[in-house]
C-alpha cells in the first residue's frame, strides 16, 4: 500500500483501516494511541489561572468538572499556552491525581485569574485566540466599562461621575468640583489600593483601609497625586456617603450568574458593611453581611427599605444582558456592586466578572455556596455539548 493510500485513510479517521494494520504497525498504533488522547482532552475543562504554586488548591474544581462528566481538568496560566503549536503545558487531573503535562487546547475553558500588569497582554492575547472557546470574556477595565454602562439609559441614573486619571492637573479641577473623591487602580479588584481624598479648607486628607488618615497641605496635592500615579493607571469617582447610621460603609453585591440553558438567575444578594473608619466594606478585611431588605428598612424605613431593594433587583437583572449586547460578547456570572446613601439614593458602583462568592456562604450557608461554586461548571458542559 503506498504511503499516499495511507495517509488518505487516516484524514478520514478509518479506524476499520487502523484496525485492519494494527497487529504490524508502531505508526498505526502510535496514531490510535494519539487518536484516543484527543478524544479524552476533548472531554476535559480548562482552567485559566494567574498562579500555580500548589495543583492541589484546585481540587475543588476538578471535584465541581467530574460532577459535571468531564473527565478532568487542565490548570494552566497564560504563560503556559502555546498560541503557535496550539497546545498548553499545565496540570492534569485525572483518577485523583495531578501530573503536568502538554495537551491539545481543551474544547471548553473557564478563565478564573486576575492577573497583574506583566500578564494582562498575554491574558489578553489569549482570550482573543479563536481557537481557545472560554465560557467568558473579558470586559476590560474598569474606564472601558463605565463606557458602556453609560450607554444605557436606563443604568445613566445610577451612575457617578467617573473619569480616568490622565494627569495631577485634571485630577485636582476633579477633586474641587466634587470635594471628597474615591481614587481606585483602574485594574483593581476586591478593594485594593483604593483611596478616599477629600478637600478640608487649606489642606486635603487621604485616607485608606488599614492607615490612620494623612492631612497635608494644598500645595503638595500634585505631587502627591503624581507619586499614586507613577504605581499605575487609575480612575477618580465622586465620593458618595454610604455610610449607615452607625457610621459604617455599606454596598449591595448581588451575583448573577448564568444556568445552562443560558438564562441569567440572581443567586445572591447581600449587603456587606465594613468595619469601623475603613472606607469600603471588603469582607476579607473582617467586614460582615446582612440581608438586604432587612438592612434596607433599618436604615431607610419599610417602605423605602422595600421599594430600594425592589430597585436593586431591578437593575441588578437587567444588566448582565445588556453588556453582553453591548460587549458582543459571551458572560458566565457577575458580581454587580450597589450602594445607597444617606438620602436613599441608589447608586452603581462597579461589575466584576469574577466575583467572590464567600459573601454567599456568611450569609446562606455552605450549601448555597457550594452551589454557586458550581454553576458555572454546569455552564461549561452546557456550552461543551453545544460544540
């Protein structure tokens, strides 16, 4: 048989001729064995992660991907993907044990990283290969988002006034409109590196979780601002009073995620209250969670508590499908961060595409949060079997 007959069967996946050779053949089979590992990498999730220190620490993800009848999992970083060969060399999991390994791309992936300044591009690059299918996409930063939003008119009323940093001089005609601003990395995630700054008579106060305040004079406010700078790109946005009447920060995080049928579903929502003097409401940083209407009718009355909460699932819903039309793009979950302030006003604060969920287990139970834990694997092999 001529090698031209033989590659001619093996394009079209005879695997009566591969039988037929077999008891001769190391090529034949050399490609059956190849043959069959693709069929199984065909039937494992990716799994998309910033770091890798211990493969262990996602067990809980390959527990949450065989529940689902994958048959395991690959944990990789962006690093690890090699966008010419098409493959990735990550860890498998597979019969309860971890080994790393070079694979195919995966036919479905989850992107669970966050990832600093020195990944971004090369995140970025490949989420953008066609050939790798995510049950997400990125929304960018938190200037690109606010672009969007913008564009709804029903979200315009629940939005502050938001602009990029691009210079200490702009920054300052920002702070003396608005007189107390919150100053936020424009990558920044779960409370990091955010400032209050607020203008009092000849002098301007800084404040941050975990830092006594720092009142210095007016005339060193563009040198400070040119130092928070130089560590990265940031945004500014009018400084609203959420505190309660206890004197703590408060917001709303409602979770949305995606079932398998593709609807959207709030699994969650939860007010979460920071500390005493901190200026967000972080959880991490030993802040607490409470339910919202409860909460609502303390602080605002009953009938105002019920018609805000009736407003934030309101709007919490309609999101999610409305930044996808406008993104042209695919979503799994979202945490949608809310706030309301001293005179009721309700505000939108900001969306994250990789919410924590911890606020659901304080607050529901384990149970409850196992089952958010797990909702976006049942999404994966939901898309996986779309193809």
């Amino acid at each position: 048989m001529s090698l031209f007959m033989i590659w001619a069967n093996i394009q079209g996946g005879t695997n009566a001729f591969l039988h037929k050779i077999s008891n001769g053949s190391t090529l034949a089979r050399a490609l059956q064995t190849k043959k069959i590992g693709e069929a199984i990498m065909d039937n494992i999730l990716g799994i998309m992660t910033h770091r890798i220190t211990r493969p262990e620490s996602f067990t809980r993800h390959a527990r949450s991907a065989l529940a689902e009848k994958f048959e395991g999992v690959i944990i990789y970083t962006p690093k690890d993907v090699n966008l010419e060969k098409r493959e990735i060399r990550g860890c498998v999991y597979k019969s309860g044990s971890w080994a790393w390994k070079k694979v195919p791309y995966p036919k479905i992936n989850m992107d669970i990283g966050f990832y600093p300044p020195a990944l971004e591009g090369r995140a970025s690059r490949v989420k953008k290969s066609k050939q790798l299918r995510f049950t997400g996409y990125g929304l960018g930063n938190k200037c690109k988002i606010q672009s969007h939003l913008i564009g709804s008119s029903v979200l315009q009323p629940y939005l502050l006034p938001t602009e990029k940093v691009n210079s200490a001089q702009q920054f300052i005609q920002f702070l003396r409109k608005h007189k107390s601003i919150m100053l936020k990395p424009i990558n920044g995630w779960g409370g990091r590196g955010i400032i209050r700054v607020t203008l009092e008579n000849e002098h301007f106060v800084v404040q941050r979780d975990g830092k006594a305040k720092l009142s210095l004079p007016s005339s060193r406010l563009d040198s400070y601002i040119r130092g928070v700078l130089k560590s990265g790109r940031h945004l500014m946005q009018k400084w609203i009073d959420i505190r309660n009447k206890n004197g703590k920060v408060f917001d709303i995080r409602a979770l949305m995620q995606k079932k398998d049928d593709g609807d959207w579903v709030m699994t969650g929502m939860a007010v979460r209250e920071g500390m005493k003097d901190k200026i967000t409401s972080n959880i991490k940083s030993g802040g607490d969670a409470f339910k919202v209407e409860d909460y609502l009718e303390k602080e605002q009355g009953s009938e105002n508590g019920a018609a805000l909460t009736k407003s934030i699932v309101e709007v919490a819903e309609y999101i999610p499908e409305f930044v996808e039309k406008s993104y042209k793009s695919r979503l799994s979950e979202l945490g949608i961060d809310l706030a309301v302030d001293r005179s009721g006003n309700l505000w939108l604060i900001e969306i994250n595409i990789k919410p924590g969920k911890m606020i659901i287990k304080r607050l529901y139970g384990k149970k409850a949060w196992e089952q958010c834990l797990h909702i976006p694997f049942h999404y994966a092999r939901n898309l996986l079997a779309k193809k």
